[in-house]
C-alpha cells in the first residue's frame, strides 16, 4: 500500500513564477519650434497687400484719410474761433471791480465785441467814468463808424453796476497776435487805472472763408465712400 506523499499537492511544490521585466521608459521633452514674430514692416505689408491690388481703392483710402484729418482739424480751429473768454466779477482799485468778455480771435473783416462790465463798490458816486481798450503795436484794429475804442459809463452811483461794448473790426495784416491794455478813469481820481492787458489770435482767413472749406473737405471726402458703396451695390 503506497502512502501519498503529502508533499506532493503542497504549494510549494507548484512550479515557480517567473516575473515579467520592464525596460525603464526614456522621457525627453521637445520644445516646439520657436516662431518669429512678424516685424512692423511685414505686418504693414500684409494690410496692404489686398489694397494694393486694388490701387484705386487704396488712392480713395489714402485721400479720404488725408482730407479727415484736415476736415477734423479745420472744424475744431473754426469752434475755437466761434469761443469766448469770459472772466469772472475781479477786484480793482479803488473800489471799482470789473468783469470782461471778448473773443480770444481777431478775424480780418469781421467785427468783434470787447464787453466790459464795472461794478461800484464804493460808498460814493463816480462820474464821468470810461473805459479805454488800447492796442499795442501797430496792428490794425480800427472801430465802427459810430464806435470807438472808449466805452461811456457815465456816472456810477454805489454798488450800481453796468455793461457796455466796445465793437472792433480788424484789418487784413500779416501779424497772427496783438495786444491790448484795458485802462479805465473817473473824475474823481487823480489818474486813469490799467485793469489789464489781454492777447488776441488774428485769424489768417475770414471764417466764412474756413467754414466754406471745410463743407467742400467734408464732401469730397465723402465721394470716395459713397462711389465705393454704389460699385458694391451694381456689382450685386
């Protein structure tokens, strides 16, 4: 009778394993390949490239850029031109404060007004106060037929106060700045006050000159635009 061995169905006795081997994976990291950026140049190129196969559309860019600019910078000078300095009520001497309103633009032809407004703030009456606007220079500024460069207060009596215009017309000249000393008496005082000295801009054209120039800019700016949109149009 044979004994079974009790070895023999024992794990150990079980054939051995073998393990599988990995070969380590090799990692390298590649870095894209860097791209130039285009330069100034070439960017300026690429946006003309399609406009210069079209030259007429690039002479109508062209133009209608050019005459913008001139139109944008006509309308702002013609603005500035159409402005007012206007100051606020300032003190004097002798008790006299005084507030002025002109044009900072002297346009040849057109007439202009120097406003002056004076307040009495004294307890007594002032007589046969004016006040004198005086340029400098030789710049021709004259007056109207009926006006003068002295604006008649007449009396002010305390704390009255009044307003009065001296109308200016200035003459074609070749100066583009004048200047002029606002001085203002009364009886009462033994000499005349200088109130203040006030610079003016003179105008190379008459405005009406400038406005017109301006509406012709802005339509032949707008013909290229508007003959662009009707070609778009008739080729549909």
């Amino acid at each position: 009778m044979e004994i079974p061995d009790s070895h023999a169905n024992s794990p150990s006795a079980q054939p051995e394993r073998q393990g599988i081997r990995l070969a380590p994976l090799e990692v390298r990291l590649i870095q894209p390949p860097s791209r130039k950026q285009p330069t100034l140049i070439k960017r300026i190129d690429a946006v003309l490239q399609p406009l210069w196969r079209h030259r007429p559309l690039l002479v109508s860019v062209i133009i209608l850029s050019a005459l913008s600019v001139i139109a944008i910078y006509l309308c702002w000078w013609v603005i500035d031109i159409d402005s007012l300095v206007v100051s606020k009520v300032q003190r004097g001497n002798n008790e006299l404060d005084f507030a002025i309103k002109y044009s900072s633009w002297l346009v040849p032809g057109e007439e202009e007004s120097f406003t002056i407004t004076l307040v009495n703030k004294s307890n007594s009456t002032l007589n046969r106060v004016t006040a004198c606007l005086v340029f400098s220079g030789t710049v021709p500024v004259a007056t109207g037929l009926e006006d003068s460069n002295v604006a008649n207060f007449k009396t002010l009596e305390p704390k009255q106060r009044k307003t009065r215009t001296i109308k200016l017309l200035p003459e074609k000249t070749k100066a583009r700045v004048a200047q002029a000393e606002l001085w203002v008496s009364a009886k009462e005082w033994s000499q005349m006050e200088k109130l203040g000295t006030y610079t003016f801009d003179i105008a190379p054209l008459p405005v009406r000159v400038i406005r017109r120039l301006v509406g012709a800019l802005a339509t032949s700016a707008a013909l290229p635009v508007i003959a662009a949109l009707l070609k778009g149009v008739l080729k549909e």
